[in-house]
C-alpha cells in the first residue's frame, strides 16, 4: 500500500512561478527633462517598480510636436528590480534633424520582454536648457550674455 503525506501539486513543480510574467511597471516621468548645452542629448527620469529585471528591454523617446524634435534609448537589463520603486535617469539621443527647445513635449517610457509588452506610460513634460537662438530674454542666466565681467 502507497501512502502519500503532505505533498502538493504546487510544490511538485518546483517554485509555481515557471509561468508568470515578468512584473515591470512605469510608475511615474518627471515633469521636467533637461537638454544639454549642444543640444544633441537631453536628460529624463522616471520612477519604476520591477522584479527580476535581467532582460527587461527599455525604450525611453521625448518628442515636441511643434519641432518635430526626437530624441531617444534603448537598453537592456539596466534596472534595479527588487520590487520597490526606484528611480532612473537617463540621457537620450537626438534621432532627428530638429533640436528640443524650451517648453512642452511628451515622453514615453515603455517596458517589454521577449516581444511582449509589460508597461508603458507617456506624460507631459517641460524641457529645459535649451539655447535660445535669439529669442526674447527673460533677464535670467543666459551663457556669456550677462558674465562679461560687469
């Protein structure tokens, strides 16, 4: 006679989490992304919760209709996952011929695995930094302008 005591399918399997997915999620984008003086990179941040983030895919663009301005990265396995939220800031690339400028666009940050999407999210932001190629001054810093040893 075969008695079996206290096994379970569950544990017959191993730790039951073969099959579920991976848990990313894009908690928040900062309101501001700051573009750097040359103007071919600009500065994002969000805030992010994930867990086992090994091959995690990021994609991070910012685009201002209006500029038709694009900056983008990508990267792989760089996030900390240990299931509370954590912050990152990353530098984006120009991808086209406009450069951002002052003011309003959007950002997207978007998280997949395997082709598969896990989150996005895209919000409003404020870009800052930019040059501003001769438009009216609002009488605060502006490079080599006011610093002229007066």
């Amino acid at each position: 006679m075969l008695v079996l005591a206290g096994g379970s399918p569950a544990w017959a399997g191993g730790d039951g989490h073969e099959d579920e997915k991976t848990y990313a999620e894009v908690v928040s984008i900062a309101d501001e992304a700051s573009v750097e003086k040359d103007g071919d990179e600009l500065t994002v941040e969000f805030t992010y919760k994930c867990e086992d983030g090994d091959d995690i895919k990021t994609h991070v663009a910012l685009w201002q209709k209006e500029t038709e301005a694009y900056y983008e990265t990508k990267f792989k396995g760089d996030l900390e996952c240990d299931g509370e939220e954590q912050t990152k800031e990353v530098t984006l690339e120009k991808k086209s011929d406009e450069e951002a400028e002052n003011g309003d666009a959007k950002v997207k940050v978007a998280f997949h695995k395997d082709g598969e999407k896990l989150d996005k999210k895209v919000e409003d932001v404020t870009v800052e930094g930019a040059e501003d190629d001769g438009k009216e001054h609002d009488g605060k810093e502006h490079d080599g302008e006011k610093d002229n040893g007066h």
